[in-house]
C-alpha cells in the first residue's frame, strides 16, 4: 500500500480587541483560508466574527451581597468548513479492486465513493446570545445561560445514488440547515463549613435541526436506505429524518388488520418514523467533600428521540424476541388496538376477534419473522430515552502536613466506576445502548 498524499492550506487571521473601562469588551477576528483540496474557483473561504461582552458587576456599586458577578454578551461567528474533502478526493483516482481482473490478482477501478468536483465549502454562521451570574460570595450559586441559532449554508453529506450509475454514494452540498437550541447551567453549594461541603450542578440543554432547503428544489435526499428504513434529509422536518416502511392506520391513528388473516397491513411507501435528536438532555452532578475525601455521582437523562435497532431486526428473524414467546402457547393475539375494515369496506370498526399470526405456533413464529424483520421497520424503531449513571468516584487526597518534607506538591488515590448502570424504555430490552 506504497501511498503517497499531499496537501496545502494557507490562511490569513487577525484579532483585534478593544476594552472601555472593565466593564466593555469588543472583540473582532477576522480570517481567510486557502486550501488545495478544493477546485481553484471554491478554494477561498473567508469567515469573521464579531462579540460584545458587558460586566455591569464592574461598575461602581452594582456589586452586593447577594449579587457577586453579572455578565451578558452577543456573539456573530462564521466558520468555514471543507475538511470533509480529502487530498485529491474531487479528482476522479483509481483504487485497487482486490480480485479484478483475474482471481487474487489486484488492478484498478473507478472509485466508487465520488464527490463533487466542484463541492463547496459549508459555512455555518452562528448567533449567540449569553449571560453569566454569580451569587452569594459567587460560589454558592452560579448561573449560566445560552441561545443560540446556527445556520448551515452549503452543508456537505454523502447521499446515496442510483445503482446504474456505477457509484455507491456522492459528496456534494445538499442544503441549508438551520439548529436553534439553549444551554441552561446552574450550580449549588447548600452546604459549606470548613471540613464538609456539598456541591451541585445541573445542566439542561436543547436543540432542533430543521432542513430548510435543499440542491436543486428537490423535498428530500436519502442519505443511507435499504428496502425498509432509510435516513433522509427532508425540507421543513428535522435532521436526520428516519423513514421507512410502517402500518397501515386509519384516521385515528389505530393499526388497520387483514380481516382474513389478522395482518397489520405495511404502507406501500416509506412514512417518517422519528428523528435522532432527542428532545433535552438533562445532566446532574453530585460531589459530597469531607476533609480530604471526595464522593462525586455523574447522571443524566436523554429525553425523546429515536432509533432503528437492527439488533431487534435479527432477533425477530432467528425467533429469539420476547414478544415471539408472549401468548404463543395459543398461536396468535389480537394485535392491541387495532381495528378491521367493515362489511361493506367503507369504513373500519374495532378489532374484536380477527386473530393476528394465525391458529398454530408456524404461522405465529412466520408472522413475527415476516412483521418485525423483512417488511416492517416500524417495529424496530425505537425510543432512545435513558437515564444512565455515567461515573462514581471516591478519592482522598493526601494533605499538605503529609507531604510537607517532600518535593510532591499533591497525591490523590481514587476509585472510579464508569456506566454503572442505565434505565432503558420498555420496549428496548438491551437491544441498543
């Protein structure tokens, strides 16, 4: 694999700050790349930014008791992006094709990964909006909050392409996207002597993607799919959209069944199923400090969000799903709340006695293949919610007495246990973390 790369980047950048008392600060930077990567009419990228900070706590008597530090700021940035482009990559190279032409003997072939020649850099514009407190000597309770907004232009991702085209995927710029979201940090000390303190802080955090547009007009790109699931960038939905293969429901919402078989009927099309981003993450820390000894506790909790867990999709294909084994002794069930059309097929009633999965232990074990494996992506779509406890730590750290006649300025000795345990949604049973 004798290979050799080069690549060169140049860049330009100046910052210039600009204080008035202590209490105002502007900051301004300034910087333009150059990078050989790219085709000579997308090489160039220039991206500035701009901040303003005001501390009204260094102001005369705004300082007090209660209120210790205050601070506020505004923020632009603009970044450039093109490191997703390797060296040569929007150049169309050989790669060796191990087996082609004659047996073991390697040659070479077209790549099949292509880019864009002439693929852009993605810029991504940021807006923030800031501030900072500190109460009560400014460490018994501190405060910080953020909400920002980011913009996407141009951004760059790998979407799949036709077959007949000899390639497997294509990086070009696909879109804008736009994320606004808000951090939440807040830290307590309720307890604080000379030998015991107790610390807490908690952190909340949100954030949404949403596509607002995408190359040529088109409303959607699929970025990875087989035939049952896929991801998709999707104009006006959030990012990464999942769709795939789903039930058939009526305008209820109610799973419709073949009234002959008791079949939940698929949709002939992909539906959306979910989307990644969880809907908050919610972080605590707990740190307990007698004299030398510190006990610190780590958790959090993702709420929302999905998953297709393909670990589910190959245990309902070996027969080895819980739900396979739940009221099988009897053959099939009726499938929870579902309903079947009516005699004359206009409109759907409740499913009261359709049986789903057939009379006998071979069609109920087909029916759990057939549903949750090859067809139905909507089975394997999971909540990604958990609450996980992320660290225990216990150290005690040797005091200066002890270290006094030594050279040492400092010796810590811990026990430290990492994802000790988590709490997952009943219907991922382990299957993914």
């Amino acid at each position: 694999n004798n290979t050799y790369a080069r690549s060169r980047n140049v860049a330009v950048f100046g910052n210039f700050d600009f204080n008035y008392g202590k209490f105002l600060n502007l900051n301004l930077t300034a910087r333009n790349d150059w990078t050989s990567r790219l085709d000579k009419s997308e090489y160039s990228v220039f991206y500035p930014s701009a901040g303003l900070t005001f501390t009204p706590t260094a102001l005369d008597g705004v300082k007090g008791k209660v209120l210790n530090f205050a601070k506020v700021y505004v923020a632009y940035n603009k970044t450039g992006n093109s490191d997703f482009v390797g060296a040569y990559s929007i150049n169309q190279i050989g790669v060796s094709q191990a087996g082609y032409p004659y047996g073991d003997i390697a040659s070479y072939g077209i790549n099949a990964s292509a880019v864009d020649p002439f693929i852009r850099p993605e810029i991504i514009v940021t807006k923030d909006f800031g501030a900072s407190f500190g109460f009560f000597k400014n460490d018994r309770v501190t405060l910080d909050a953020q909400y920002y907004i980011s913009n996407t232009t141009d951004l760059a991702t790998r979407a799949t392409t036709s077959s007949t085209s000899g390639y497997s995927s294509f990086l070009t710029n696909i879109g804008e996207l736009e994320t606004k979201g808000y951090n939440l940090d807040l830290g307590i000390t309720p307890v604080k002597t000379d030998n015991f303190s107790w610390n807490v802080r908690a952190n909340l955090s949100h954030n949404k993607s949403i596509v607002k547009s995408l190359a040529k007009g088109a409303d959607e790109i699929n970025l990875l799919s087989d035939t049952t699931v896929g991801i998709f960038a999707v104009v006006g939905e959030e990012f990464p959209t999942i769709k795939g293969i789903g039930y058939q429901r009526d305008a209820n919402g109610s799973v419709i069944v073949d009234a002959d078989t008791g079949s939940p009927l698929y949709t002939d099309k992909f539906v959306k199923l979910g989307t990644s981003n969880p809907d908050y993450v919610l972080g605590l820390t707990n740190s307990l400090t007698y004299k030398n000894l510190k006990l610190t506790a780590v958790v959090d909790y993702r709420s929302g969000g999905e998953f297709f867990s393909a670990t589910r999709q190959q245990l309902a294909w070996s027969g080895h799903l819980i739900e396979s084994a739940e009221n099988g002794r009897n053959g099939g069930f009726i499938f929870p709340g579902s309903v079947v059309a009516n005699s004359t097929g206009d409109a759907y009633i409740p499913n009261t006695n359709v049986v789903t999965g057939g009379n006998s232990a071979q069609t109920y074990q087909e029916f759990f293949e057939e549903d949750s494996s090859n067809s139905n992506a909507e089975n394997n779509v999971l909540d990604a919610s958990a609450f996980k406890v992320r660290e225990l730590s216990l150290n005690y750290s040797l005091g200066k007495k002890a270290l006094r006649n030594t050279a040492i300025t400092g010796v810590n000795f811990g026990i430290n246990a990492r994802n000790l345990f988590m709490v997952l949604p009943k219907a991922n049973k382990n299957y993914s973390d």
